[in-house]
C-alpha cells in the first residue's frame, strides 16, 4: 500500500467532503481516508496495482471538484 495525499480544489462544505469520500470509497484498495475541508486535501492509502492513481484522480474529477499533486 501507498501513501498519497491530493489537493481537491471546489470543496466548499462538508457536503463536498462527503462527496470526495464517497467516491474514494468505491474504488476497490483505497482505505485510511482523510478529507480535510480546511486545508482542501484528501489522503488515502492505496494498491497502485488494483487501483492506478489516474482512476482514483479520475473519480474524484467526476464529483465535480479538480485535482492536484
């Protein structure tokens, strides 16, 4: 498992924190999820061998919000 923490840009409530929580969620190895609202990150273990980074930045895109880092 690795370490990873993305910077989400478009949080705006805890609405949004849910949101980006959910969709990391679903995808299967991602585990140990932090969405953090006030510094606009979200942190999470995961097998980049189940699941590539670019289907984790890919879900997250797809709630609406943009990803860096």
């Amino acid at each position: 498992m690795e370490q990873k923490t993305l910077n989400v840009n478009g949080m705006s409530c805890e609405h949004c924190v849910k949101a980006v929580n959910n969709a990391l969620s679903a995808i299967a190895s991602v585990a140990d999820i932090v969405v953090s609202l006030k510094d606009k990150t979200a942190s999470f273990k995961y097998d980049p061998a189940i699941a590539p980074i670019e289907a984790i930045v890919t879900a997250i895109t797809e709630e609406g919000f943009e990803v860096t880092g």
